[in-house]
C-alpha cells in the first residue's frame, strides 16, 4: 500500500492484528472484520467470530470476558456502525477500568454490509465524530489512530501490550460489494468451544 | 419486596460471581450492599442491552453472572438477550423488576403491566412472578429454586419480581 494514501485496506489492516496477536490474546472480530479475518486463514481457539451478532454489542461481550478473565488480553474489532450503535459502551468500559482491553475500531464510514450507505456521522460528507477524542472523553487510558498500514504495523503489540483500557482507531477503506459474514459453524458449540479455550 | 440484605444474602447463596445491572427506584435501594459485598462484583452498564452482552462475556470466562434490570429495560434489551440466550444458548439467569405491578400511583395505567408478561411467554423463557410482598421469605426461596431449576436445565431464565413505584 501507499504509505501516503488515506486510510488502509481492512485485510492488510487485520493481517497486521494476525501477525501481532500472541497465544493468549483472545481477537473478536464482527460484521465484516468477521468475514475479512475468516478469509485470512485458520482460526485460533481464542478467536470470537462474532457471529451472529447483536449489532453494537461487540465491546460489551469483550468487557465481560476482559472481566473474567484478567490475565488475557482481549482484542475486540468492531466497525463505526457498531460503535456508534453503543457509545454508552464506552463508559460502561471505563468505569470497569480493564487492563487487559483493546478496543480497534475499523472506521470506513459505511454501513458496508448493507449496501454501503453512510452512517449518520458521514451521511453529510466528512465524518462529524472524532472517535479518538470520544474515547479520551469517556476516560480511555491509552488513545491511538492510524490512518497508515506502515504505522499500525510498527505499532501494534505496543498498542496491544499498553496498559489499558485501550482504543484504537483504524482509518480504513470501504470493501465495495462485500457480503455480510456467516458463522463458520453451530453458534451454539462454537461457544462452548471458546469458553473452554477461554477458560483454559 | 426485599431488603438489600435478603437480596445479597441470596445471591451469596446462588455464588453469583457479578451482578450487572442499571438501577430504578426498586432495584437501586440495594446498589450500596451489593457493592459491600466482597464475594459479587458489581458491573454497571449504560444501557440494558448492555447488560446480557457483558453477563454472556462473563459466562464464557467461566463467571456466574446475574442480569438485574427493570422490565422496561427487558423491553429495550430485547436483540441482545436474543442474541446471547437463543443465538449462543447461554443461560444467563436474570432478576427483572416489575414496575408498578403492586402500586400505580406514581404511574396510573403504567404499560409495563399491559407488556411484561406477554413478551416473556413470547421470549419462551423459564419465568415467574414473585408477587407476594407478605411472604419474602418464601418468595426468596422459591426464586433460589427457580434459579437452581435453570441452571440444572442449563436454560435461562427471569425471576420477575413485583415493585410499587417507577
């Protein structure tokens, strides 16, 4: 890619999470970082394939596994449609205060699965909300945004490994025609699968 | 209904491990002991839909979660609690108050009683109406039982307990 292009390809963008995510860091993905990290390869006994969702919850299910299980790094990846869905999440993490929590953000502007419409932040032209900053507001210990594949890639497990609670923010390009993701498999055993390596 | 003491003394009981909740009028009279408590963690969340995504999180991590919301906040948290109790079959237990159901003066006609148990039986959940302010001690066991009954199950469920006041 070009180190001076705006905003970054979501495969690569994940790739980079891919190449970086250790044993014990558990990595949910939902919507189309779901379908984008199935199509990347195997998945890990502590990946959360978030799907089928509730849309806006990504963050929330995260809090609950960062709660519970504090000596794992959990990595959730949720779209800007997600997150404006829920901001409230924010603060509901904040005020657990979760070391060991890393919310990425993939910001493409869109609601991509659905036809590529404009959230309501975009809907008007340039986006309206300045994800970091509301993160720094709702009282997140460590703020990043990358805008570059270079950059997220030279920083990653610093951002990883940084005391959180974390939130990251991934400018990203819109995947034009891309489909909505479908489980890889039952839900239902799917979870029972992940408690266990959860739990491990 | 219940004291903040009868409450904490029952969820101790049932080793609850997190109570994640939004208070109301009823519900948050026993924020403070629930706090107190060492053995329960208390998770505040913004909204209730918030609620059953973290106690799923939490489930998974091999916690046992208890979901304390108004049915007014049931109605709201409707995609979520389907999402994790029929999507991901995880069976959360949740205590649910029941606004207005023993007094409608702060709220005359209040829809909650028009909408609460109908939309239960629509969930096709396990859930019951512990309305007998006159007998808390009976009530308080017969919801141990309840809970106790769902987690032999492995199926969620709702205690649906009577409030005055919104």
């Amino acid at each position: 890619m070009d180190s001076t292009q705006r905003g970054m390809p979501l495969s690569e963008s994940l790739g980079v999470l891919r190449e970086t995510r250790e044993d014990d860091d558990v990595v949910m993905t939902v919507m189309g970082t779901a379908r984008e990290w199935m199509q990347l390869g195997d998945l890990h006994p502590l990946d959360w394939i978030y799907v089928p969702s509730s849309m806006g919850q990504a963050p929330a299910l995260a809090l609950g596994m960062a709660l519970a299980q504090p000596d794992k790094q959990i990595i959730v990846c949720n779209g800007d449609g997600c997150m404006l869905m829920n901001l409230g999440a924010l603060v509901t993490i904040t005020a657990q205060d979760p070391s060991n929590f890393t919310l990425i953000i993939f910001d493409n502007g869109i609601y991509e699965i659905t036809g590529a419409q404009p959230t309501p932040a975009t809907a008007g032209g340039d986006s309206l909300v300045d994800y970091p900053a509301l993160a720094a507001a709702a009282g997140f210990r460590q703020i990043f945004a990358f805008d570059q594949l270079d950059h997220w890639q030279q920083s990653a497990r610093d951002v990883i490994e940084a005391p959180g609670p974390t939130f990251v923010h991934l400018a990203i390009e819109p995947v034009p025609g891309a489909a909505g993701p479908r489980s890889p498999s039952h839900a239902p055993t799917r979870a029972e699968q992940f408690a266990e390596a959860l739990q491990r | 209904m219940f004291t903040a003491p009868q409450v904490v003394a029952l969820l101790e009981e049932l080793a609850f491990t997190h109570v994640v909740t939004i208070p109301d009028s009823t519900l948050g009279q026993w924020e403070d002991s629930l706090k107190q408590c060492e053995s329960i963690e208390y998770v505040g969340v913004c909204r209730e839909g918030e609620a059953w995504a973290v106690a799923a999180g939490l489930q998974l991590g091999g916690a046992t979660p208890l979901v304390m919301i108004q049915c007014t906040g049931l109605f709201e948290s409707g995609d979520s609690l389907r999402n994790a109790l029929f999507d991901y079959q995880r069976p959360l237990f949740g205590l649910v108050g029941y606004r207005s159901f023993l007094d409608q003066s702060t709220l005359p006609g209040d829809t909650c009683l028009k909408f609460t148990e109908p939309i239960l039986d629509a969930w096709g959940m396990d859930w019951a109406l512990y309305d007998q302010a006159d007998d808390t001690e009976g009530q308080l066991k017969a919801i141990a039982a309840q809970c106790l009954k769902c987690r032999e199950a492995d199926v969620p469920g709702i205690a649906l307990v009577a409030e005055g006041r919104a």
